[in-house]
C-alpha cells in the first residue's frame, strides 16, 4: 500500500492527495502532480518512501538521437556549434570527445540539415 498524503506546496489550487515521490539524491520530497518540494514530511516518512519504492524516476526522453552529458547528466538531442561541435542541448558543452566517430559524423549531417 503506497503512502499518501496532502499536497501542502506553494501551489494553491493542487492542494490534493497525492502519493508523493523522493529524489533520492536531494532527499527531498515532491508533489507528482505540480511537481513542487513537499515540505511537511519528516525523516521517517522519507526512508519510508524510499523502502516503498516512491522513487522519483529520470523522465526519458523519446527523441531522435537522444545522448547522456558526463557534465550536467541529462539526455537529449544534442546542438550543432559554431565550429561544428556536438554540444549538449541543455548545459552546451562540447561533449564530441565523449562520442564515437562514426556516431559524431552521422550526428554533423543530421544536425546541419535542422
């Protein structure tokens, strides 16, 4: 049985019972429908969540040509640069050293016709 609870974050109109999710890395606790910080649970509650599996999971993304950044540990499409780079879509570092070189041409011609 999964632990429920009100949703007491700044959103008024959420408001609602909820069955909220940790982020185990944060050990913070957040609302799955407005996604903001839940911040009436205590410690117990939390090791509960985790012992319960109420685990915030990465969403994944379904997009073509999806790659993981070492720096920011997002996936995403990447960017083309200026110079021709790879760079990450969300943070934009160079991250062409992280891939194979196969991959990085495939990736230069397919980015250069967006």
């Amino acid at each position: 049985m999964a632990f429920r609870t009100f949703c007491n974050s700044e959103d008024k109109e959420c408001r609602q019972e909820v069955e909220p999710v940790i982020d185990k890395k944060t050990d913070k606790v957040f609302c799955p429908e407005c996604e903001l910080e839940i911040t009436s649970i205590d410690v117990f509650m939390k090791r509960q969540l985790v012992g319960m599996g109420q685990v915030l999971k990465p969403k994944k993304t379904n997009s073509a040509y999806s790659v993981k950044c070492k720096s920011c540990m997002r996936d995403g499409t990447p960017k083309l640069g200026n110079d021709r780079e790879i760079l990450c879509g969300s943070c934009s570092k160079d991250i062409t050293a992280d891939l194979g070189g196969p991959f990085v041409q495939m990736l230069k011609a397919t980015l250069s016709r967006k």
